[in-house]
C-alpha cells in the first residue's frame, strides 16, 4: 500500500506540517507493506485534505494552500466503516470495471478530529483510524485513555462501529487523570444515549428516582505437572511457562488457564470452607480434629500457591478475564477467609496466607486497572466489595513483619482506589467509607487515599446532568 504526500503551502502555523523528507512514519510504513500488489482491491485513492479554515490567517497574504495526503488503500477494508460503505456501493460497482486507475475519495479533515492530538502531525488520527480498518488490531493501538480519545472522534466522523465500541469500553473499565476527564466530558455530545450512560455515570451524580483437543489436554497435563512440581522444581514451572506463551491459540491457552484456575480455586474454597467450619472449631481437647484442621489449612495454603502461579500466567498472557469474574464472585471465600484470619492458629500452621490470597487479589485487579482485561462496573464494583474486608483484614495482623510483605497490601490499596474511581459516584462513596484504615500510617504517607476522596469531591459537587443550575 502506498502512500504519497504533496505539500502545497509553505505557510501552516497551527499544525505542524507534513515532512518533505524520505523518512515515513510507522503508519505511512504500514501502508507501503501493506499493498504493494494490483489486485481489484487496491485501485482506490484516499486524499486526506485539511479544512481550509484551520490555516492560520495572521496577514493580509492569501491564505495558503491546504497540505494533502494520499493514501492507497482497499475499498473492502474501508467499507468496514459505514460512511465509506455507502459512499462507495453504487459508484464503485459501476465503475468497477471500467476504471483502470485509482479512482479518488477525498476526504475532509476537520477540528473535531485534530482536538485531541494537536501537538502531532494533522492526519496522524485519521490515518490511525485507516490502519485499523484495515487490521482490525485495536488492542495494539489503544493503550491508554489519551488513545481512546484521539481515535474516538474520527471513528464516530467515519461511523466505524467496532473502533467506537472498543474505544467505549476501554474508556469505561480505566481510571482517567482530570484533564482526560475533561475530554471525556468534550467528546460526550458526540454519542449517543446509550453509548455516553456508563462513562457519565462515573462523572455526574445521578438523579434519584427513587470439549478438549489433544493440545489443550497436553497444556492441562503440562500446568498440573508444573503446580505440582517439588518445591526445588522451579525449572518445571519455567518450562511451562515458556511453552504456554510460545504457543499460537490464544483460544486454547485461555480454555486451559480458565480450567486449571477453576479447579485451584474450588479446592481452596472446598479446604478453606472446612477450615472456617463450626463443626471444626467446637470447644474441646480433640487431638484427631486438630489434627484435620492443621491438614486442611495446609493444603488450602498449597493450593493457594498453585492459584497464584496460575494467575501469573493468564495476566502475562492476557487472559484473565474469565478469573477476574470469578474472584469477583467469591464472597463465601472471603467470609471463610475473614474467620480464619481471626483465628491465632493460622499463624504457626499457614503464616503466608495473607500475603498470598493479598498477591492474588492485587494480580487480578491489576488487569483491571491497566485495561488488559476490561468487565462491567457491576464486576469492579463486586471486586472491590467483596476482597476490601479481606484486604483489611490482612492488613490490621500485627504480628505481620514489614519490608516488602507491606508493600504488597500498600499496592492492593492503591489499586481498589484506583477500580473505585471508575464506579458510579453512589458506588464509590459506599466503598471509599470501607477505606479509611488506609489511613492508619502517617497521614502524609497516604496520598493515594486523598487523592481518591478529591476526585470523589470533585464529581459529587457537579450538579447533576441536565440541571439547570
């Protein structure tokens, strides 16, 4: 696919102009890898042509010429996105087969599109946006909020239906800074109703109405035998790992990791349920039942271990989507887990636990928090819910040496701050009350924790959408 420039003004002060050198960007790379071949599909030239009126006028001069860009791409590519699908259906199959050179589509490029990315070159978006209707990898292109709001506006403008809903979705599962906030509350006449309800519900207050193939089973025998391995085995369990990030089915790897995940955490909720049960905790001098409990807690803290190598492996992948659900659901483990927290006798038979069910619970959230893996408010909101009292719990042990094992329950309280500040306000100011132990060390050792409370403050004191005050 190539692509060509013509400069035809040398005069352009609010942006900067198009290179004049031999050196493409990646995108204008990508188009020139992308088409070398002449089949049917690739006669079609798109001409990117700045608005007039964004050219600065500051003397009496004749305005200069708009800068253009030229990009050959395929028409089946482009009528991914309905403006052009219906641009081209009626002109394109009539001139189809008559029209041996590239036929032209210009394409206007105006101020909504450049808002967000004024200090790079004009057409970067756009040409952003015909990559991915080309690839279709949206992943690799949107890594942050400031992603999302550039690419959002020019999706919308070409009505590319799959680029807008990623964008939406990726913006709703990520904590914003307040200036990206304030684009967010820019780009919302641009959506539609439905579209706009769960990014505004975390910004205004609203209103009171009162079967497995033979691979997967060798990656589930692989992952069982790497759980399993001897303490001194690190090497089985590196191996494992290696193997699972080289192979090519992501489908697979997912289907795996979601089974063996499921059945770690069944066997630590089966172990801890036992544990926490009233029919093992019964006054008395039972020799034999002592003897169960220490068993119990031992394995449960065994196959803890074993979930939390797991985890590592769906997060370094990228596939933690389904555990994410699942831990979020897990209120009968932690109501166990708060029982045997409370009980002294962890303590000489499993001492890690805390830190080990805190790792997990922080690996998982994490996914959250980066946008790796993005699920509805209603699960962030049960997440942080459900593992907070656990969290705390963790947290208030005395005996818990400090160093690096703190460091775990401060960064798992950073990041429920981080979750709560993309819940809707009603939600958030629930769970921010339940975070006020953070506060136990030196108040200005806790800047995450007021910095939660000002951004709740700042949206809260908005009047509510459509008020007239």
């Amino acid at each position: 696919m190539a692509t060509r420039k013509r400069n035809r003004s040398n005069s352009f002060s609010r942006f900067p102009s198009p290179s004049h050198d031999s050196t493409s960007t990646p995108d204008e790379e990508w188009f020139t890898k992308g088409n070398n071949n002449n089949n049917i599909n690739n006669n079609l030239l798109l001409r990117l042509s700045l608005d007039p009126s964004l050219l600065a006028s500051g003397s009496d001069e004749a305005a200069p010429t708009p800068p253009i860009l030229d990009l050959h791409v395929t028409s089946s590519s482009l009528r991914r996105a309905r403006y052009f699908d219906a641009l081209l259906s009626d002109r394109w199959r009539q001139n189809e087969s008559s029209e041996k050179s590239p036929r032209v589509i210009t394409l206007t490029v105006g101020a909504s599109a450049t808002a967000t990315c004024l200090r790079r070159r004009p057409f970067d978006g756009h040409v952003a946006v015909i990559r991915l209707l080309h690839t279709l990898d949206f992943a690799s292109s949107v890594h942050s909020p400031t992603d999302a709001l550039d690419l959002l506006p020019i999706a919308l403008e070409l009505l590319f239906d799959d680029l807008i809903r990623y964008c939406l979705r990726f913006l709703d599962a990520v904590p914003w800074t307040e200036e990206e906030e304030k684009l967010v509350l820019a780009l919302v006449p641009m959506l539609q109703l439905h579209e706009s309800k769960d990014l505004l519900s975390r910004i205004f207050l609203a209103r009171s109405d009162s079967s497995k193939s033979p691979s997967e089973k060798m990656l589930g025998d692989l992952i069982n035998s790497a759980i399993h391995a001897p303490p001194n085995s690190a090497t089985v369990k590196t191996f494992v790992a290696k193997i699972l990030r080289d192979y090519p089915s992501i489908d697979s790897k997912t289907k795996v990791l979601d089974s063996s995940f499921l059945q770690s955490l069944d066997a630590v909720k089966e172990l801890m349920g036992k544990y926490a049960s009233p029919d093992f905790r019964v006054a008395g001098n039972n020799d034999e039942r002592e003897a169960m409990q220490r068993l119990h807690l031992h394995a449960a803290m065994t196959n803890i271990k074993h979930l939390y190598w797991i985890i590592e492996r769906m997060v370094e992948m990228r596939v933690a989507d389904n555990a994410v659900k699942e831990w979020s659901d897990q209120s009968g483990l932690s109501a166990d887990l708060l029982k045997t927290l409370k009980d002294d006798n962890f303590r000489n038979i499993a001492p890690g636990l805390p830190v080990f069910i805190t790792r997990c619970t922080l690996k998982l959230a994490g996914e959250v928090v980066s946008g790796h893996t993005l699920v509805p408010q209603q699960t962030r909101m049960k997440l942080v819910k459900v593992w907070l009292p656990v969290l705390n719990a963790c947290r208030d042990l005395a005996s818990l040496p400090g160093g690096s094992q703190r460091t775990v329950f401060h960064e798992l309280e950073e990041t429920f701050l981080q979750i709560i500040s993309t819940l809707p306000i009603a939600d958030a100011q629930e769970l921010l009350h339940q975070c006020l132990s953070f506060s136990t060390r030196n108040v200005d050792d806790c800047p995450h924790l007021v910095n939660a409370f000002k951004t709740w403050f700042r949206r809260a004191n908005r009047a509510p959408q459509g008020d007239p005050q």
